[in-house]
C-alpha cells in the first residue's frame, strides 16, 4: 500500500485541463512528436527521451494518476513506462493518498481509490462531517452516508475492545510471570 501525505494538483474527475500544462502536447511552440511516448519495447533511444521530458513536466503525477485511474495501459505516462506502470496499476486500488482525502473533504470532485474513499468516511467521521455532506462528497444517498458511518461507528468500537483485551490479557499474563518468577526466586524451605 502506498501512503503518502505530500501536497499535490490533484485532477477532478472528469478534468482534462492539466493536458493543456503537459510537455507533451504538441504546440507551434513546443514541437514535440506525440509517437515519442509510444516506443516499442526495444526503442531505449525514445524512451530515455520520453521520460527525460517527463521529468519537466509540470502535471507528471496528474497524468500518472489519470492513467492509473482510468486504466490506461498504453504508451509513457507520468514518466513510467506501460510494465513500468504495471504493477502500480495492480495496486491502485489499495492507494492512500491523504493529500486526495484532505481535498476531497475540502469539498475538491477528486478521483479517488477504495483505500481513500474508506479514509474519508473515516476522517468525516471523526471530524463530525454531516451525512448529508458525506454524501455529497462521495456521490453517494445519505442513506447509504448512514450506513457507512454505522460501519465506521462499529469499527471503531470492535477496535476499542480488541485493544482493551489485548491490554488486559497482557497485564494477566504480566502478573502470573511476576508471581512465577517471585516463588521461584525465593525458593523451597530446607
């Protein structure tokens, strides 16, 4: 699982504006061949020039992430290449990004993963987020707000009660060591 928690342009769903940002679009300016970021498997030549202008691109991470979130499996993007991207594609879904929870509770229509979506309701839980507004910020029924929260309400209890068996277990278990270790520390009487 990746975690991250460092500030970052994240795309809207649906945004494509950050294209216009891009090195690789093509401008009378900035003449670039778009064929550059789709290099057979054995051009090592167009795909050393493809990630070199991947690394000046001020959207490399918006467009890693609109190719991992959309599914995109063909050409260079965000600087990696398709087997590159592979197994990041495999664990998109496992994906949690604070900085994406953080702008989705402040009310940005990001894209998120199945990890961030459960880190939201977490977060909105915490801070007292209406049902209402969780649902808006998921597009979601606020029935279907409730039930989560419920969920999330139920967690965190289980929790609580896993961790205080856990503590009471181990004071259980601290003290019969004590006890064992204070009658065989003194002995049998001659």
């Amino acid at each position: 699982m990746t975690t991250t928690t460092s500030p970052a342009r994240h795309r809207s769903l649906g945004d494509h504006t950050w294209q216009d940002q891009a090195v690789c679009t093509p401008t009378e300016y900035n003449p670039v061949d778009p064929e550059t970021f789709f290099p057979g498997p054995e051009e090592a030549d167009k795909i050393a020039t493809a990630k070199a202008l991947c690394a000046q691109c001020p959207v490399a991470r918006v467009c890693l992430d609109a190719a991992l979130e959309t599914g995109d499996t063909h050409g260079i993007r965000g600087g990696y290449t398709e087997e590159e991207r592979e197994p990041l594609h495999a664990r998109i879904n496992d994906r949690l990004d604070y900085s994406r929870v953080n702008a989705t509770l402040a009310g940005r229509d990001i894209a998120l993963t199945k990890a961030e979506r459960r880190a939201v309701v977490l977060a909105g839980y915490r801070q007292g987020v209406p049902v209402e507004r969780l649902a808006r910020l998921l597009k979601i029924s606020p029935e279907h707000a409730l039930k989560l929260y419920r969920e999330t309400r139920r967690a965190i209890r289980h929790r609580q009660i896993a961790e205080e068996a856990t503590r009471a277990a181990s004071a259980h278990h601290d003290a019969t060591s004590t006890a064992q270790l204070t009658c065989a520390d003194f002995g049998t009487a001659a």
